[in-house]
C-alpha cells in the first residue's frame, strides 16, 4: 500500500501538470488556427484585389488590416 502512495506521490503531480498544460496549448493552437485562416483569408483578399475587380473581403479584413504592424494598402 505504501508504494502505491509513494509512485501517486512521485508520479501522480506530473501527469496532472502535463495533463493541464496540454489543454492549455490545445486552447492556443485552435486560436493560432484562426488566426492562420484569417490570415490565408486576407493575403487572399489582397491578391485578388490587386489582379482583377471587385473581389470580396474576407468577414474581418477590416480587423486585420487595422492591427499595429500591418500596413494597409
């Protein structure tokens, strides 16, 4: 009985923190897969915007293109 206590004890706290810092990045890579797509979306927008007529934006291209860092064209 104690060994089990003890290997609890030695690896029951590490597979915990693995285990919540795994959701945490799964949280982070869904929002940087957005963020990917948008970004695919705009660069989209842009190029069509620059080879023909009338293209049509992506649903936050205003968004994107107003963040600090990005120039507008």
């Amino acid at each position: 009985m104690e060994e089990i206590l003890a290997n609890l004890g030695n690896y029951g706290f590490p597979m915990v923190v693995a285990a919540y810092l795994l959701v945490r990045v799964e949280k982070k890579l869904d929002t940087l897969t957005l963020a990917i797509k948008d970004l695919q979306q705009a660069i989209g927008y842009l190029y069509t915007g620059l080879a023909g007529p009338n293209p049509t934006p992506p649903r936050n291209v205003n968004a994107i293109l107003s963040r600090p860092g990005s120039s507008q064209p």
